[in-house]
C-alpha cells in the first residue's frame, strides 16, 4: 500500500506546483484561505451587489493565468491584484473617494497618535506597551474587535485589511483599490480610530 504523500500548501511553491497539476485540495486551501479577504477587496471597489461574483469571475482568471505566473510578488499579492482588476473591470464609474477636507477636528487630533510611519504613538488607556500581545490574547477583546471590523464602511475595512493585516505597502493599496496615497492614509486612520476606540472602551469597562 502505498502512503499518500501531504503536501504542505503553506509553502507557496508547494502550492503553485500543485495548482499547475489541477490539484483540487490545492484550489480548495486557496479559497478557504484567501475568499474572505478577496471579497472585502472586492466589496471596497465595486460594491457588495457584485463583489461575489466579481471573486468568482476572478478565480477562473487566476488559474488560466497561473502559468504565466513570474514569482515577481507573492502569490497572495498577485490574485489581489487580479481581483481588483476584475473588480474595476464590472464598476461602472469610479468609486467616489474621500477628501482630506472631510476630516473631523476629532480625527485630525487622532493622527498626532501614530509616529510617521503609522505605529502608535499613544497607545490606548491601560495598554501595557512592552506587552500589547497580552491584551489581544483576551478571548473577549477578540471578539470586540472582530465585530467592530465587520461593521466598518467596506473601504476602511479593505484598507485596514490589506495594511493592517495582510501587510500590504500603502503604494501596494492605492494601486489596489485606485484611491491616492491621501485617501488611503485617511481611511485607514478612521478604521484604526474604530479599533482604537473599541480597545480603550474594553479596557476601561471589560464590554465590547
């Protein structure tokens, strides 16, 4: 009898290998990995009406093209990027951006909390700053700030989404999502401030 071999889809070699080869846990690890993400991406250019069927268009885009894949970016870099593609393809007119103008004097005072490279300068009420993966281990902290992101404007999700966690460079999300540098440094101030909030209010109250 001999033994299945498991192949580790974490490696993106490993993974691009078994894509070429029609692999279908290969393309199942990809979607189970990647969807949720693409679709915010998605939701943040042409809207939640199409955004489902814009990833879904995308992915037969994605495994045509994957034999001209060059290796110049992470795979991940490079599907996002094809998703939005697709994405301005099916929008009609551009999406409407927000202006710096638009800033509140309250938002203008939360800038001065991150330093010039967008880290936080003032961390928020109670956060130990030598420790602040001991706050996050709170299971109920969690759960507070996955449900304030759910419930952020599409934009400001997709932007906190792409830096934030799947740390993409800013010029990397403009090109993205099409906004300016401006624009995204604004929404992801405003999405931060939500999170900030969210935390602060936790600390001082143990609630969402």
């Amino acid at each position: 009898m001999v033994a299945t071999q498991v192949l580790n889809f974490e490696d993106e070699k490993v993974l691009i290998t078994a894509l070429l080869k029609n692999d279908e846990l290969a393309f199942r690890y990809l979607v189970k990995t990647m969807y949720s993400s693409l679709l915010i991406v998605a939701r943040a250019i042409a809207g939640s009406s199409i955004a489902d069927e814009v990833v879904q268009e995308s992915w037969i885009s994605v495994l045509g093209a994957l034999p001209k894949f060059e290796g110049r970016s992470t795979l991940k870099t490079w599907i996002t990027r094809i998703v939005a593609n697709e994405a301005k393809r099916r929008k009609k007119k551009e999406s409407r951006l927000v202006s710096l103008d638009t800033l509140t004097s309250e938002e203008d005072s939360f800038l001065e909390r991150f330093d010039s490279k967008g880290h936080w300068g003032a961390p928020p009420v109670s956060w130990d700053i030598a420790s602040p993966d001991e706050i996050l281990e709170e299971k109920q902290l969690k759960r507070c700030i996955d449900a304030t992101v759910k419930v952020l404007p599409e934009k400001q999700k997709a932007v906190f989404l792409l830096r934030d966690i799947e740390n993409y460079s800013l010029q990397q999300i403009c090109n993205i999502l099409e906004v300016s540098d401006s624009n995204v440094r604004v929404l992801l101030f405003r999405a931060r401030n939500r999170l900030y909030q969210t935390i602060e209010h936790f600390q001082e109250t143990g609630e969402c």
